[in-house]
C-alpha cells in the first residue's frame, strides 16, 4: 500500500540502470550525469519523515524514510555519482555505467531505507554492483580478486540477514529504531554483517584485495559507498557501543601501518580508507551527539578526498598503465595537473587547515577529547601522522619524483581532471567555510575548528612528519612484494588446496599409474618370447644382433620340423620295440 | 627541496612555536602544556611507522608477488 507516492532517491538511480541500455550509445554517459544530479536534487527536497512503505506480505518496508543523517548521507551518495559520472565520462562500456549506477542507487537505497529488510535488499544490491567494477577490469587477477569480493560480501551479508531474522523473531518488528541492544545475539550478528562492509578487521581484507584491481573509473564509486553506507548503519543503530572505540582505533593504526608497505599505489589509498573509517567507527564508538556529528562530517569528507585521490591514482594508470611505486617515478613534468589535484585530497585527508579533513576529522577527536579519551586522542593523532606519511609524502614522492621510470604517459581524457577538479574544489570549500557541512549535521552544535592549538598542532605535525620523512625517505623505497594480510586465511589454503591436495594428489596417481605400466611391461615382457635358450637353437639371428626378445620371432618351420621328427622317433621306437 | 622550502618550513615551525606561549593552552590534556609537543609527535611518529612497519614487513608479512600463485 502506498502511503504518499513520492519517487525515493535510490530509485531514479536504479530507473536509470534499467533505462541506461535504451538510451542511445552517445548520450549515455551524459545519462550518467542526469540520474545522479536528479537523485541529489530529490534527495535534497524530500520532506522529512516516512515517504513511501509498501506492504510486502505481512511487512511493511519502508523504502524511503528521511531524516537529517539519512540526508546528508544521501546528499554525498549522489554527489559524488554525479562526480564519479564526470570523472568516467570517456567510459562507452555499458555494463560499467549500469554497475555505477546501480551501486550507487543501492547505497542511497540503504541510506534511506527504514526497515530492515529494505535494507538487506539494497545492501546486497551494492554487493552485485560493486563485485562488477572489479570484474570489468577483464585481467585475471580481478576476476579472482572479484570472486573473493563477492563471496565475503555474500558472507557478510548472511551475518546481517540471520542477526535480522532472529532480531525480527525476537521482537516482532522490522524497524530500524534506535541503538540495538548490546545483550542481543542478533545486535552482535547485524554488527559482524556491518562490520565486514566497514572493513573492521580482521573483516576487512577484502577491501585492499580488491580495490586495486577494479577499473580505474569503478575504483571511484567503491571508495565512496561499501564502507560509507556501513558507517551510516554504525550511526544509525551502534551508537555508544564502547568496543567500536577500540576496534576504529585498531583500524585507524591498521591501515597506516599496512600502507607504509604496499607498493601498489590504490592499495595504499586502500587502506587508508581502513584507517580513515576507523575515524568514523571510533566516532561512532564514543556515541555523544558531538562524536556522531563527527562521523558524519567526515564520512562526507572523506568520500570526497578518497574519490579525489582514487581519481588521481587512476590518471596515472590510465596513462602509463603502472600502478606500482616500483614501476613509478618521476612523472611531475609530464602530468604537474594530476599531482596538483591529488596533492588537494592529500592534504585533505592529512587534515591540512583549509583543507575538509581538518574540519571534520577534528571533531571527532574532540570528541574523544571531550570524553576524556585520552588514549584515543593520542593515538587518532598518531594515525593522522601515519596518513600524511603515506598519502602525502610516500605515494606522491615515489610517482612524480623519486628515479625516473622512463615511462612517457599519454593524455587522460580531458573530463578526468575536470571530475577532479570539481571533487578538489569542494574539498577547498568546505575546509575554508565549515558551517556549509555543520549546519546540516544530525545534532546542533558549536564547534570552531580554526583555533590557534588546533592550527599549531596541525602546523607542528606535517613539518616535522615530512623532516622526519626527508631523512628517511631511502628507508621507503619498495620492492617488489605483496604484503600478507589476513585474506591469507582464505587465499593460502585455495593455494594449498590447489597445489598439495590437487597438484600433489594427481602427481602421486601420475606416479603409481607410471610405476604399474612400466611393472606390466617388464611381466609382459618375460612372456612374450620363448626363453632365450629356445630361441638361440631355433633363431636365424645371430647372437647379439640387437633384436629385442619381444620382436624376434623363431624359425616357425625349424620348430614344426623339431616336433615332426620327434613324432618320427618316438613312432620308430615304438614300431620296432613292439615288433 | 630548495633552501627556500626549507626556510619557509623553518618559520612556520618557529611561528607555531611562538603561538604556543602567546594563546593560553587548552589544560584538558597533559600534554597540551609540553612545548613543542607536536614537533617530537609528529618526527617520532613518522620514525615509528617507518621502522615499525619494516620491521613487521621484514619479519613475515612480505611475500614474493607469486605468493599466491595466481
């Protein structure tokens, strides 16, 4: 039953994945702009409460309920479609634009969705969407990665689908309202299944597995909606829980520490999304109006800088075809744009003042400040060091400075960089006016992020983080490596599968059946012949003619007449004795 | 690096320095009161990673790339 028809957000975009392959091929992508500047302008209008529910045998799902945090999540989802639209404007593939799309509607799905198993639906809508993007990368290491994807994805889903069905058997109801108990198996399931998408280790492998091998323009859209939409959930219904704290903590370190090693330049910004969500999950840990706040503030900020940097990481593979540090370097004469626009999400995401990482992450620590945190403050701080190192003055050093690579990079298709260019601009934006993102956070607040302690720490830090990594900076050199993480848990024992239960199995049958053949010709070979002193009286061949036994047949008529004359004999002697 | 970056490093440092005893200190934490707090944090972090993170890539978690053997 329809309560008020209002078209929901998600489905404009869902619409326009259905209706993209009949648009005609030269205007599709500019479809691709149209959906997503519609969604954000229905996003932005929809009046505040439920919209639309329908009934579905006895449920009612709500697909379009609003408020200030499904809004403003809303508002970034579509946004950055629309910048993600520009971003692969050059992309003709259908299936790449449908999946874009898709994605996209899901996690808009997901942002406004009011019961749970709306939610489910768009939750693993955005597991199909995504799992496309690495697969259209058509290179044998993406369609394995996207195998795992898809199958953790679907795991992670069953965590949240079975802490959903005990949660609708416990209570009777399929509303998402208010923090879940913490007493609650089906809380701590529907938390695994977010978890996983957030990429809360151990859950999160999947995410630097992944990431790197979709395609240049698709890796745009997966920093955006997987690990934001999880932390909309986190807000939504995990306020307060005192183990997220920890837990965004571990992750904030995690992915500093694993980004120091990659070599591969988007598994780097892979795992700083790890790092920057744990930011988020910390936020969401904390739980007081200012924290959560927090947390939305820079999820918005982070799906803008990360889309920025993917967006930059990608130039440089689109136009060398290298995405390795080891491959990389000395690139800044030939592409100074590109640096210049990543070097804007860089400082961005290293919470530079005017920069939209400043005001957002700050408010989280502050949070944790103010909470009495002090562990949390401190090392939230550490992780912000480690983010600098890597995304700041690791990645960009060993790309456009560092040994020249000799590599003479081609042309990006001129809306490459104006999708940058626009992601940059409101990065720019919201770091100098911060109340154009506060004053539509969930909770009322007055927080002035441009204080003098906050500008000297933010001035201390990235001088004496890049002194620090000037003197060091041979120790950064990488090599040719993977770095282990935990999808080993699941990729070592495929490879040992592969090889000792398959490969060494077949070799030991390969072996026996080798070892039974050879037996069986040795036996055969005795009886094939007559015994050696047979043949030599009955052979023509002379002795050591080279003549295998098998092959050397004896003088048939010589034997006949042997027998025959024996028979003659043994006829006399009877003829004569018997007389 | 020019010598100019680095001058200009060099009184951004000296001018946040200065700032730290011009503006009151925020007293909620211990170590807003340290001089030049940040300085150390942010040389000794990044030195920390650096190491930290090598030495845990040295001990096990760097592989060949055919590790896998995909």
């Amino acid at each position: 039953m329809v309560s008020e028809f209002v078209m929901p957000p998600a489905f404009i975009l869902l619409a326009g994945a259905v209706l993209l392959p009949m648009v005609p091929r030269a205007l599709r992508s500019a479809a691709c702009l149209i959906f997503p500047l519609a969604a954000l302008a229905v996003v932005w209008t929809l009046p505040t409460g439920v919209q639309l529910s329908v009934e579905f045998m006895r449920y009612q799902l709500i697909l379009s309920d609003v408020d200030a945090l499904s809004r403003i999540f809303g508002v970034i989802f579509a946004l950055i479609a629309f910048a993600g639209g520009i971003y692969a404007y050059h992309i003709k593939e259908l299936g790449q634009q449908v999946a874009a799309l898709l994605y996209a509607g899901s996690a808009l799905g997901v942002a406004f969705a009011g019961d749970w198993l709306t939610l489910f639906i768009f939750w693993e809508l955005m597991a199909l969407g995504s799992t496309y993007l690495v697969w259209a990368r058509r290179t044998s290491a993406s369609q394995k990665a996207g195998m795992r994807y898809l199958l953790v994805h679907l795991f992670g889903g069953g965590l949240l689908l079975s802490g959903i069905l005990l949660s609708i058997s416990e209570t009777g109801s399929t509303a998402i309202a208010g923090t879940l108990a913490q007493t609650s198996l089906s809380s701590w399931l529907i938390l695994g299944g977010v978890a996983l998408n957030a990429a809360v280790p151990p859950l999160h492998a999947w995410l630097a597995d992944a990431y790197p091998k979709a395609t240049v323009t698709g890796a745009v859209f997966l920093s955006a909606f997987t690990t934001k939409s999880a932390v909309y959930v986190l807000v939504r219904v995990f306020p307060g829980w005192e183990i997220l704290i920890a837990l965004g903590v571990i992750m904030a370190l995690y992915g500093v520490v694993f980004a120091v090693l990659a070599n591969d330049i988007r598994e780097i910004l892979a795992y700083h999304i790890i790092s920057q969500v744990g930011y988020m999950v910390a936020g969401v840990g904390i739980g007081t109006e200012l924290a959560l706040n927090g947390t939305t503030a820079h999820a918005f900020s982070h799906i803008l800088y990360k889309a920025l940097l993917f967006m930059g990481a990608g130039v440089v593979l689109e136009t060398t075809g290298r995405s390795k540090l080891t491959e990389l370097g000395g690139l800044v004469k030939q592409m100074p744009v590109t640096l210049w626009l990543y070097m804007v999400g860089a400082f961005s995401i290293s919470g530079f003042p005017l920069f939209n990482g400043f005001i957002s992450k700050s408010v989280i620590v502050s949070a944790a400040g103010e909470a009495h945190i002090e562990w949390a403050v401190l090392l939230l701080t550490l992780a912000s060091v480690g983010t600098f190192l890597s995304i700041g003055l690791k990645l960009p050093y060993f790309t456009w400075y560092g040994e020249d690579c000799g590599v003479r990079p081609t042309q990006p298709p001129a809306m490459m960089h104006v999708g940058m260019a626009i992601v940059a601009s409101l990065c720019f934006l919201f770091g100098v006016m911060p109340s154009l993102l506060y004053r539509y956070l969930p909770y009322a607040m007055s927080y002035e992020p441009y204080t003098i302690p906050h500008l000297v720490e933010m001035t201390q830090i990235p001088i004496f983080t890049f002194v620090a990594f000037w003197m060091y900076r041979g120790k950064l050199t990488v090599k040719p490596t993977i770095t282990l993480d935990t999808d080993w848990v699941y990729r070592r024992p495929a490879w040992f599968a592969r090889t000792v239960v398959i490969g060494k199995t077949a070799g030991f049958f390969q072996v026996t059946e080798d070892v039974a053949k050879a037996a069986v010709a040795w036996v055969s070979g005795l009886f094939t012949a007559p015994p050696p002193a047979v043949v030599k009286l009955v052979s023509d061949a002379p002795e050591g003619d080279g003549g295998t036994r098998g092959v050397r047949r004896p003088n048939m008529e010589r034997v006949i007449t042997l027998v025959l004359a024996c028979f003659v004999v043994v006829a006399l002697l009877s003829y004569f004795s018997g007389g | 690096m020019k010598r100019w970056h680095w001058w200009t490093l060099g009184v951004l440092a000296a001018v946040s320095l200065a700032a730290e005893f011009v503006v009151p200190h925020d007293p909620s934490h211990w170590w807003t009161v340290v001089p030049a707090f940040y300085m150390i944090f942010g040389f000794l972090g990044c030195l920390l990673f650096i190491f930290f993170s090598k030495a845990l890539g040295k001990l096990f978690l760097q592989q060949s790339e055919d590790y896998y053997g995909e």
